[in-house]
C-alpha cells in the first residue's frame, strides 16, 4: 500500500473515530450555522460558528470529499494546536479524547 493511500485510509477511520466521539460526547447534534457563516474567511470560522460546529460542518465533510475523490490532502495541520486554545467546552475526559482523536488527524496530514 502507499503512503497516500495508507494516508486517506488512516484519515477516514480517524474522521469517523472523532465522529464517534463527538456523539459520545454529545456535540455531534450542534445546530447547523446559517449558510452565511460557510463563505467565513476567518480561520476556523471562529467569527460565525463554534469549533465544533466547524468540525462536524466543514472540517470533517471536506476531509471526506478529498477522500471519496483522490484530491491532494494538505501536507501539514495544526487544528489541534487551535482546539487546545479555543477549549472544547466539554468534559476533561471527553476532552483529551477528542484532542487526541484530531492530534492524530494533524499527525495523518503532517506524514
């Protein structure tokens, strides 16, 4: 298998483990922000949409695009780096495996 391949493989079972996750930890169920909110140029969208909603809305369903269509996935990530600092607002636990859920995400995109 090569490394891309190996690649869209590991990122779409983490996508889905961090889905999991989030449903576990009952965020997945965020409301859907108004369309204006999507044509945000701000990173992370962080003036229009919380970060969760930016995971389960933009984030995981871009991912899942360039997966289903072979596209090019970025050669580096940091979400992580920002989720630490904007705070999930969750629980410790629901936290930490959340933040580690997307640290690997970052370490997929960063190979």
């Amino acid at each position: 298998m090569t490394l891309d391949i190996k690649r869209y493989h590991d990122l779409a079972d983490s996508l889905l483990d961090l889905e999991i996750l989030m449903r576990e930890a009952g965020v997945w169920e965020c409301e859907k922000p108004e369309e204006e909110a999507f044509k945000s140029r701000v990173p992370f969208a962080v003036d229009c949409m919380t970060f969760n909603q930016w995971l389960k809305f933009i984030m995981i369903p871009k991912f899942k695009e360039m997966i289903e269509l072979g596209s090019p996935l970025p050669r580096t990530s940091s979400i992580a780096e920002y989720a630490s600092e904007a705070g999930l607002n969750l629980s410790p636990e629901n936290e930490r495996k959340i933040l580690h859920c997307i640290r690997s995400i970052d370490q997929i995109l960063s190979q």
